[in-house]
C-alpha cells in the first residue's frame, strides 16, 4: 500500500486512509448505451474543492489505490460541487433556523396571550360571578354563552386565533431555495457508497447539520419516532400531561382551566393528524441537544421491501425534502425502478415527483463489480476460515485469544442496551471484541436492531458455525444478510469459521425467494401492527395486502440483490483496504471514548484468503 503524500491537509491525508470502500482496481470498457460524463469540465473551471470528493477521488488514483474510472469521477465532481453549495447554503439555514425560532417563540407567546384573553372573558361572563349582578345581566350572560363559538366550535376558534395570529407575527420565514440533491444508482459494488462517504466525510467541520442512514437503521428511527408520537399522544390524552402545567396556576375557575386544557389539547392534535409528518419534522433533530434538523441527508442502500416502507419513505422522504433537507442517496436501482411491483402507486409517484424535483439522478457505474478486483497486495491473512475442520478450527481459535490477549484478556458475558428499551446478552465480550455462534446470532427472533446495537458497541465480530444457506433456513439467512449489511455500514471486522467459501454461501436459490420481509423487523409484533396500520390509516392508503401476498409479489431481483451485495462485501471485509479503514473509524471512536485498546494486527497463517 502506497503512503499518502506528505503535502495533503490533514483531513484530507484522515478520509484518504480511511476510504476504499467499492474501489475499482482495473478499469473497465464502458457499454456502448452508457454515455460518458459530461459534466467535468465543471470541476475543471472552477478548481477541485480542497478536502473535497473529487480531490480526495484524484489523489486516491494518482497513488495507484484507485484505478480511474469516468463513471466514478464524474459522481466526485458533482458531489464536490454540491459541497460547494451546501457551505453558502448551510449559512443561509442557519439564519433561516435563527428567524424561524423567534417567530415560532413569538407565535406561542401571543397564542397563549390570545387565549387568556378569551379565558377572562369567559371567567367575566360566567355564572359563578352572577350573584353580583342583577336579572338582566343574568340573561344577557346566558345569550353570550350560548353563541359563543358556533359552527364547529374549537375548529373555527382555532382557525380564527391563527389568522390573528398571522396579523399579529407575521407570517413564517420563507425557507433558502435548496441547491438539488443527487441520487446515486449502479450496480452492486460499483463505487456508490464509497463516494457518498467521501463526500459525508468532507462535509465534517463544514456542514453542521448532517445526518447519515442505513436503509436499517433509517427505518428503525422511524418506528422509534412513530412510538414517540403515539406516547406524546396518550399522554396528552391526560388532564394532568406536562404539556398542560403552564395551565394549573393560572388564577381561574376550574371550568375555564378545562376550557384552556381542550383548546391545547386540539392544537396539539391538529398539528400532529398525519403522524409521518409528525416524524418528518422530528427525524433529523438531535433529541438529546435539541438541535435544529440535517441540512444534508446522506441515505444509503434506499429500497422498497413491502408497503410499510414505500409508504413511510414517500411521506417522511417527500417531507423533508420540501422543508429544504439537501439529500444525498444510494441505491441499486433508478428511482423510476424502485417499487415495480406497484405497491401504493399514487403515494410513491408523488414521492418520484419531489425526488425528481429535488435531485439530479446520476448512474454510479457500470456493470463491473471492482470489489472482486480489490488487490490484496499478496496479502496471507485469514478472517474467513473454511471448511470447518480441526486445522481452521484451530487457527480460528487461535486468532480469537490473539486478539482477545492483546485487547486485555478479560472475557465476559455483558448485556447491552438496544432500540425500544430492550437489551442484548453477549455471550463473549472483550474490550471491542465479541464472539458469536452463528445460531445465537441468527437463528432467534433478533433484527437490525439488534444488530446495530452490536455494529456500535464492537469493532470486531468473531462468527462460529456458518452454515451453507437454502430455503430450509431462509429466516437465518435474511438475518444475516441484514448483519453483514449492518457490520459492513458501521465498519467493523468479521472473522468467520464457516463450512463453505464466500460464493457458495447462499445456495438453494432455485428452490424459491429467499425473502420473507425481515430485512426491517419491529420489536414486538403488537406495536409493529399498530404502527404500520396507524400510517396506513393516517396516509389513507386503506387495508394493505397480507404478508404471503406480499412474499407473492416481489419479483425476485430483491434477493438477488441482497445476495450478491452480501457476498459483495464479505468480499470487501477480507481486504486490506477495508481493513485500514476499520482501524481509522474505530481508532479514532475509541480515543475519543478514552479507551486505551487498539486494534490488534491479524494473525498471520500459511494459508490463502478463501475469497
């Protein structure tokens, strides 16, 4: 491997090191019905951002760690001048978020006034008051009550406190015109996830306001957010919810304290009728800073497994992308290509409509995979043990008190915290490293939850006991799809003892799908029912088709796709390159955490990667 130049900045020498995700080693012939990027010259006008993707993409192929590809330079270029846009365009969110909390304090500062004024009102025209008044007063009080708030009652109270609202504040802050996202499709291994990494990587120190999803973790935050809004919504139900104290030591009549709860309690439940958009507005906040949301959202791997997810994604997508979120994606497929089977049609075309509106769609490649063409520079280290037998027993058993001896020794069971309140037992953990076997970890009802709670706490997985995988044990093998998938997204290492080599992994394809929908799995299945039918309900999608209905539907690309991205990147792990950046993203993680351990060099054996 090649050192990095001395005269590169020092972030720029950091996401050097850290980068050789997708990486394309020999250059490939471009099919004819491709046609070439034309956008270069752009970059080459106005200069390649220093730090930049398309910097940190040039460097990579003059030290000979990148074979040039055109597809691929193109994707850096763009995303450098997006980088450009996004430094001018986050200053200009920052001022827009400063006027849109002052107005939205000033908003709630004469709502409140607006509505004690009707209380005293009330209190003054009220019947406990009357002994001090004579018959007529009485009456006329009586005629006052009965008048009051006709039609539809708290529906027209409320729109006419909004319109004096409106005189009184003024109208809210008009948001900066967002510069067009870009959304990135190719095929398995062709560079996409890598460039949006360099590009999110050069975005640290520049854009404040940055978020980064897996497919997985997205969809996790959005049913932690949808249990959020329905708590909120249960709590609010109560006269004594925390929402209301402002309200207790007002000096009024308990029957007007009722009044003021009703009308907060409609507010509150007007403002939060479509729960996606409830989730919208809360999904890239920081909760525990209570910071404003992303100006940029980097999304990898968006896909469409079933309703739950075409209908989420388009309501929560479509949202954010209209409230100024600059969004950056990968997927595998062309947006138009995403959801083939039809599923909610209507919904999905008008999220197609705002991505089409608000993003530059750019094919990432062809139809090469440079993972398989990653060099290993003659590299004799073994993560991937097979087939099982005693010597790769031995030499796998060898590498686990290798490392574990070097990262302290101390092995123990521990539980760790997960999504939604729940925990996780790991049976063997050692300062970063935990060992698993391949039933434990795959073969019980856990899901990506689980598995990104494992991705966060550890930065190397020992897996024993991998089994050849058909459709007898489709459950397992989606889960570890999802696994591999969850452990590539948050780079960690992965030694394996497995009974067959990587590309005979998965087998049995012919025999059915080997799908069942569990690449996003709810925690229980009672809040996962509510959940999904609450967005249904809420999106007026109606009554969506049963789980074996929608087994039937998918076409089958899906798992070719999740099969041959999993193999993929278990191809990757075993590479060097991949391995130096688990050391930059975990070194870094575990200084900053003060721990002392780093990251052990591998055990060299005689024999050759089985990749």
């Amino acid at each position: 491997m090649l050192r990095l130049r001395g005269g590169l900045p020092r972030r720029s020498a950091a996401l050097l090191a850290a980068f050789g995700r997708d990486v394309p080693h020999a250059r490939p012939q471009p099919p004819a019905v491709l046609p070439l990027p034309r956008r270069l010259h752009d970059a080459a006008d106005h200069g390649p951002k220093p730090g930049g993707p398309l910097t940190l993409y040039r460097d990579l192929v003059s030290q000979g760690r990148l074979r040039h590809d055109p597809y691929q330079e193109n994707v850096a270029s763009e995303l450098d001048t997006l980088l450009r846009k996004l430094e001018r365009y986050e200053m200009e969110m920052e001022n827009y978020h400063a006027k849109l909390s002052t107005w939205d304090s000033s908003r709630e500062k004469e709502r409140r006034r607006l509505l004690l004024e009707e209380a005293e009102g009330k209190q003054h025209d009220g019947v406990w008051i009357d002994e001090k008044r004579g018959f007529l007063d009485k009456l006329i009080s009586r005629k006052r009550r009965a008048n009051i708030e006709p039609g539809v009652g708290r529906w027209v109270s409320y729109l006419n406190r909004e319109k004096k609202l409106d005189t009184l504040v003024g109208q809210k802050p008009v948001a900066p015109v967002a510069p067009k996202g870009l959304y990135l499709y190719g095929n398995v291994g062709s560079g996409k996830t890598m460039l949006m990494d360099m590009f999110y990587g050069a975005t640290e120190g520049v854009i404040k306001h940055r978020r980064r999803f897996h497919f997985h973790e997205a969809m996790l935050e959005i049913n932690d957010h949808m249990h959020d809004v329905w708590k909120r919504r249960d709590d609010n139900k109560s006269i004594h919810s925390t929402t209301f104290s402002w309200i207790s030591g007002l000096p009024f009549d308990a029957k007007i304290k009722e009044w003021l709860i009703g009308e907060e309690k409609y507010k509150h439940d007007t403002q939060q009728k479509h729960i996606l958009l409830a989730v919208a507005d809360k999904f890239l906040v920081d909760r525990q800073a209570n910071k404003c949301g992303a100006s940029i959202l980097c999304f990898d791997e968006i896909q469409t497994i079933d309703v739950f997810a075409v209908v989420a994604l388009s309501g929560i997508l479509n949202r954010l992308l209209s409230t100024g979120t600059v969004l950056v994606a990968t997927s595998n497929k062309a947006p138009e290509d995403l959801n083939q089977d039809g599923m909610q049609r209507e919904i999905f075309l008008e999220f197609l409509s705002k991505l089409d509106e608000t993003c530059n769609k750019i094919l990432a490649g062809t139809e090469t995979e440079y993972r398989r063409l990653i060099p290993t520079d003659g590299s004799t280290q073994i993560r991937y043990f097979w087939p099982i037998t005693s010597d790769t027993r031995s030499m796998y058993e060898a590498m686990w008190h290798d490392i574990t001896n070097q990262t302290g020794g101390n092995i123990t069971a521990v539980t760790i915290p997960v999504m939604f309140g729940r925990s996780l037992e790991i049976p063997q953990s050692c300062s970063g490293v935990a060992r698993f076997d391949f039933e434990y970890l795959c073969g019980r009802p856990v899901g990506a939850a689980d598995y990104i709670a494992i991705a966060k706490n550890y930065h190397t997985i020992f897996i024993t006991d991998l089994p050849a995988m058909s459709m007898k044990i489709r459950d397992k093998a989606r889960r570890f799809i999802t696994l591999i998938d969850e452990l590539y997204n948050h780079h960690c290492r992965l030694i394996c003892l497995a009974v067959s080599s990587i590309d005979d992994l998965f087998q049995g394809t012919e025999e059915g799908p080997l799908f069942d929908l569990e690449s996003f799995q709810f925690e229980t299945e009672a809040e996962g029912t509510k959940l999904r039918r609450d967005v249904f309900a809420e999106g007026k999608v109606g009554v969506g088709p049963s789980t074996k209905g929608l087994v039937s539907m998918l076409s089958g690309q899906e798992e070719m796709f999740a099969f041959r991205r999993a193999i993929s990147r278990l191809i990757e792990m075993q590479t060097p390159l991949y391995l130096e950046r688990v050391q930059h993203f975990h070194s870094s993680a575990l200084h900053q955490q003060q721990h002392t351990p780093v990251l052990a060099k591998d055990r060299t054996v005689s024999q050759s990667a089985p990749v």
